[in-house]
C-alpha cells in the first residue's frame, strides 16, 4: 500500500527558542482541513490530551479511501475510529512518541469486499504506526494555538486549545461559581447555536453567562445556560449569592431537551424597560437577565424586591 497520510499526527512546540512541558500540556482540537484527494488516509477529526506525566491519548477519526487495495484491486472507502495512547517525549525542537497503543474499529463507509476492508485494517494501523514515529516542527505557537510543519509534503496543520479552564472552555471570562453536579458549560462551538451572532455581540461570554448584582444586595449574582449531556438537557440557571459567601446555582424554569443551548443572556440594565405584551413601562431597581430567543424574541428575567420573586416580561428585543 502506498505511503500517503494527510497532516500530523503528533507535534511538536516550538517556544522562545525552547520547548517546554507546560507550553504543550492541555486538549488539543485540529482545525478542520481540507484533505488531499491523492491521499489514501485522510484525518476528519482529531482530539489530543497531553498530560503532565508524559502521557498522551489521542481520538481520531480517519477517512479511508484506497481505490486499489490487494491482488483483486478493490476500491475500499470507510471510516476508522482509533483511540491512541502511550507516552511521548520532547527531544530538541520536536515532539516524539514512544510505544504507541492502538485501538481501531471501522465505524461506517462503503467496501466492494467487507473481508478486504477488515483486512485493510493492519495495514491502515502499520501507516499510522510509520506516521507516529515521525516527529513534527512547529511553526509558530500562541496560548491557544500551534501551526505545525506537515509531514510528507502535507499542508501545515493548526491545533487550538481553550484558553481558560474550567468554568468555560470557550470564554474569555470566568465565572466564581461552580455547576451542579452533572452539569456543565459549554465545551465548542458546536454545543452553541447561532455562534456568529454570538461571537460578533458578546466574544467575551458568547452569550452564555452573565454577573451582576441582580437583587441589590452588594453581592455578585450569576446566571448562566448549562448542559447536562447524560440527561440531554439545556437549561438556564441563576444564582442569588448569600452574605456567608455560598451561593448555588438553581434551575429557572424548566429544562428543555437537546444537546445544543439554543438561547442566549445578556446583561439588562437597570432603568426603564417596555412590556412588549401590554406595553406598559417597567422600572427595574437592580440589573436584570435579558433571555434571547435567537431570530424571535426576548425575555426580560429580574428580581422584584416587593414580592422577593423573579418576574418575566416579554421586551421583543430580537437577534
């Protein structure tokens, strides 16, 4: 079988003239490429842990497409699943891996011969394996990406990273408040709709988190859309911070099945807001939570002082 695998598999950082345990360790994401139709093994997703104990485990997806394989010149075309472990060490300028596990198994995909294609799998694993042993340059890094060098005439590869850890993974703000358990933030983009909407109105929280003193207190209040992917459910939580300093993050409303978080908050300010129903004017003392319904509406959430409840209004602001 002929040599050909599109990008990377491992890499290597290059940093200040030096490469660095720290500058590595962390999840790494490949950027979606699109592969060379000349290649037998393309890579479609890609997922890399490092860890601090030098280790690695990787989670790959590879596209097969080998129009010639075997005496009978038969056009195999699948998917592979592989999970891959071992340790690595840093040697100069390159990341190198050592003893590398392999665990593979075809996840769907056309074969004119189903033996041929289970066949396939040795030798597919004997070009990952080469492709293993071959150490990477890096071309330029950030704290949350790296440009690689490609290896057999490949395009360069980018990896990214989330910036900060663990509250959100894709924010570049924090919250002081921990999910329940079996609840969490969002990881990607993917688990977000509207993500260009979001990025253009809000890159710090894309619409996802909001802090404030919501009841006039003097203590930092919190609302924030959580998943729960065991359950299947998306729901918006919000949380009234005490003067001992607990606090907990409650469900408001109900929570609606899906993996995706389809709506969006934002900070309401304190003021004057319009009842879009009755079109009454309604003065709010404290800050409050505008809950966005992508392409239709929007939702006013605040803290009613008199009644020590939340209400909701409908304020038609739209996205």
């Amino acid at each position: 079988m002929k040599r050909f695998l599109f990008g990377i598999l491992f890499f290597a950082v290059f940093a200040s003239s030096a490469v660095t345990q720290k500058s590595i360790l962390g999840n790494w994401t490949l950027v979606p490429q699109h592969p060379n139709p000349s290649n037998i093994v393309s890579i479609e997703k890609d997922s890399l842990k490092i860890m601090d104990d030098w280790k690695f485990a990787a989670a790959r997806t590879f596209n097969i497409n080998y129009p010639g394989y075997g005496a009978d010149k038969i056009h195999l075309k699948y998917k592979l699943r592989a999970i891959i472990s071992g340790d690595y060490r840093i040697e100069g300028d390159a990341f190198r891996i050592y003893t590398p596990v392999i665990e593979s198994r075809i996840l769907e995909g056309t074969a004119s011969d189903e033996e041929a294609a289970q066949a396939s799998l040795k030798e597919i694993e004997k070009l990952i394996r080469d492709d293993l042993r071959v150490a990477a340059p890096v071309l330029n890094t950030s704290e949350t990406e790296l440009e690689l060098q490609g290896v057999n005439n490949n395009p360069n590869q980018k990896y990214t990273k989330p910036k900060r850890l663990p509250i959100s993974k894709l924010t570049m703000d924090s919250v002081p408040f921990f999910p329940p358990e079996g609840w969490r933030f969002p990881d990607n983009a993917k688990e977000l709709s509207n993500f260009p909407v979001r990025l253009k109105n809000s890159k710090r929280d894309l619409l996802t988190v909001i802090k404030a003193d919501l009841n006039g207190d003097g203590l930092i209040d919190a609302a924030a859309y959580l998943m729960n992917a065991e359950k299947e459910q998306v729901a918006l939580f919000i949380n009234i911070s005490q003067s001992d300093g607990s606090y907990e993050l409650k469900p408001y409303g109900n929570a609606d099945r899906g993996l995706i978080i389809e709506n969006g908050i934002m900070l309401a300010s304190a003021g004057e807001h319009v009842d879009a129903v009755t079109k009454q004017k309604i003065t709010i003392e404290n800050p409050g939570i505008m809950e966005i319904i992508f392409d239709t509406t929007a939702y006013l959430i605040y803290w009613d002082s008199s009644s020590n409840e939340w209400v909701k209004i409908t304020v038609g602001k739209k996205f």
